[in-house]
C-alpha cells in the first residue's frame, strides 16, 4: 500500500502510518479549546470555518466511530456544529447521544444533586450569578475575560466555599481554561471514552483536547488511546503528543480526511 506521508505529528512517530493501517478506528474530540477558539461570550464560540465538512466526511467512513466529547451539554454542541450523524458527549459524560439520535442520560446521585444545589446557593450568595453555568451534573463560575489576579482570586475564593460540599457530596472541584466547576464525581470523559472504544472494538484510538477535564482521558486510558495535547509544548500534559491550536487541529482533520478516502477500499 502506498501512503502518502503528511506532515509528522510531533512525538508520535508513524502516527499517520498506523491510522491509515488500522481496521477499526476511534476519534474523539473536544469541543472548546479544540475545535472553536475561546470566546468570552460561550455562545459566541463556533467551531473554525471547515471543521465541520471533515466531520461530515469522517462521519460517513465505516472504519471510524467519531465522538464529540465536551463539558457542555449536548443540546449546545448540536447548536454549534448542527445535527451530525456522530457520538455525541456532553456534561462531562454524563449524556451520550447515538449517531441515530437516542439520547442516554446518566443521573447523578441525591447526595450529589444535593451538593451541587448547595454550591449554586454559596455563588449566588457570592453575586456571581452572571458567571454561574448551571447544568444537572455540574455548576461552573465562569471568569474568563476578567484580568489575570482578578480572576485567580474569584476561582480560588469559589475553590474555598466549595471544598467542604465537594469532600462530604460526591463531587469533584476542578479548574478548567477560563474558570472552575464542581461537577459529579465518579464518572467523568474517560469512563465515557473508554466505554466507546469498547463498543467500537477500535484497535486505534485518538483523543485531542486541550483542557484539564481532558487530562481524565490521557491518564485513565493512556494505554488503549494516543492521547494528543492541543496547546503550546511544555504545559504538563499526560498525553502522547501535541499539537498547536485550533487552526492545527483544522489541519490534522484534513488529513485524516485525506487518508480516510486513500485507504476506503483497503
């Protein structure tokens, strides 16, 4: 078989190589950070121009099971990136949707429903109601666009007052790029990750993301998925390689698009 060779993907060597040989194949992808550019307003935040014609065309290969995995609902990817035939999930993987539509919901539990309604009253009490995302299996404060100490200390002050309801609800404070949450613990992107890839009986596996939710998914399957980073070298990541930023994960699907049509008939 003759494969064309497209540009190397930093510390993966022969990456291109054992994706266009693989039988069955899994891509998944975050959302913000990933496929659209931060935007202080979040409903401002769609995906770059392309992005989503090779999703369309990856969708349609037999040999690839594609998944948009995100913190943000499901009902808000299908906004951005319209109503794609692909894996959809949201909350941190606490919605799944199918590729026909089905839409699997997992509940968390009383104590943590309890903690996040309690973490809800402390940031209302705090005025940060305009910053407050409130969704069934997390609450976040949002700061980005703040300045740099401003914004550090409203995160840090939220992490204090929620600290106590996170150890004694089931919950998990996390910070994210341009905020923090407490969301559900217990199940998070990489158990939804992983339960994909067995359904999918992938034996190649691919996750880009850019955040520290995604770190779930380089740590908890770092031995059946490459993991790839998108951001500038250097920041502490669990995964495999990286890759720069949007504009390059545009790039990366290309190709990916390009080798899927080379090797169709293989």
């Amino acid at each position: 078989m003759n494969i064309r060779s497209p540009k190397p993907l930093e510390s993966i060597p022969g990456f291109w190589t054992r994706m266009a040989l693989a039988n069955k194949r899994f891509l998944g992808l975050d959302y913000d950070g990933t496929l659209a550019p931060f935007r202080i307003n979040r409903s401002e935040a769609y995906p770059l121009p392309g992005i989503v014609d090779s999703l369309k065309t990856i969708s349609t290969s037999a040999r690839t099971l594609l998944a948009i995995v995100s913190g943000r609902p499901i009902a808000e990817l299908t906004t951005f990136l319209g109503d794609l035939h692909i894996v959809f999930v949201g909350c941190h993987g606490f919605e799944l949707r199918t590729p026909h539509g089905k839409l699997l919901v997992m509940e968390p539990g009383k104590t943590q429903i309890d903690g996040l309604g309690a973490a809800k009253r402390l940031a209302l009490a705090y005025r940060l109601g305009p910053s407050l995302e409130t969704k069934f299996a997390s609450v976040a404060v949002h700061t980005r666009g703040l300045p740099g100490e401003k914004a550090e200390r409203i995160e840090n002050e939220i992490a204090a007052l929620w600290s106590g309801i996170a150890s004694t609800h089931g919950l998990r404070c996390v910070h994210f790029k341009g905020g923090i949450e407490l969301r559900a613990d217990g199940w998070n992107k990489g158990c939804a990750v992983l339960a994909l890839l067995s359904a999918a009986e992938a034996d190649f596996g691919v996750y880009l993301g850019d955040d520290e939710t995604d770190e779930d998914v380089f740590h908890f399957l770092r031995d059946c998925i490459t993991g790839i980073k998108v951001g500038e070298p250097g920041a502490p990541t669990r995964a495999a390689g990286h890759i720069q930023n949007c504009w390059a994960v545009k790039r990366f699907l290309e190709t990916w698009c390009s080798l899927e049509s080379s090797t169709k008939e293989l």
